[in-house]
C-alpha cells in the first residue's frame, strides 16, 4: 500500500470517530441544543475527514473538487436544518438544561 492509500485509510478512520462520537452526544446529552451542537460539529468535521480520504484515494483534481462541493453543500445544509430545529425548539419553550 502506498503513503497516499494508508493516509486516507487514516482519514477514513478518523472521520468514521467523529461519526461515532457525535452519534453518542445525540444519544447521551440531556437537551436539544446541546444534542444538536454536539451532533452537527462532529459529523460535519467527520465528513470532512471522510471526503478528504475519498479524494486522496482517487487522486484526481476533478474528483476531489467534486467531493469538496458535495462536503459544503452538505455542511449548508446541516447549518440550515441545525438552526432550524434550534429554532423551533426555543418557539415551543424548551430550556438549556443546567447543570447540577
């Protein structure tokens, strides 16, 4: 395997993790907000990672410009649907929940 294979392998891994853990703040933090922060940082950062790889793998400009416009067009839309929920949460009167 070459340096650029076992580098997006490691990219791969690595956006996979991001996944994971904001997976688990979704299902482990107590309120919307902190739910949705933790959930669009870290997926955003993970596909980020994810896309790197995959661009590094097929090493061609064209394609790695094509996964980058996929990547923001996705974190536009993660943005957009992360404020949106935000909002409608705040409409219907959900708190922050406040720490012990």
């Amino acid at each position: 395997m070459s340096i650029s294979a076992w580098l997006a392998a490691l990219l791969i891994v690595a956006g996979t993790g991001f996944f994971f853990a904001g997976t688990m703040g979704l299902l482990r933090f107590p309120d919307v907000f902190s739910r949705l922060h933790a959930l669009t940082k870290a997926d955003n950062t993970g596909l980020g990672l994810v896309a790197a790889g995959v661009a590094l793998l097929h090493q061609s400009w064209r394609h790695a410009a094509l996964i980058t416009v996929i990547w923001l067009l996705a974190l536009a839309a993660s943005s957009i649907a992360c404020h949106l929920v935000a909002r409608d949460a705040l409409a219907r009167g959900e708190q922050r929940e406040e720490k012990p």
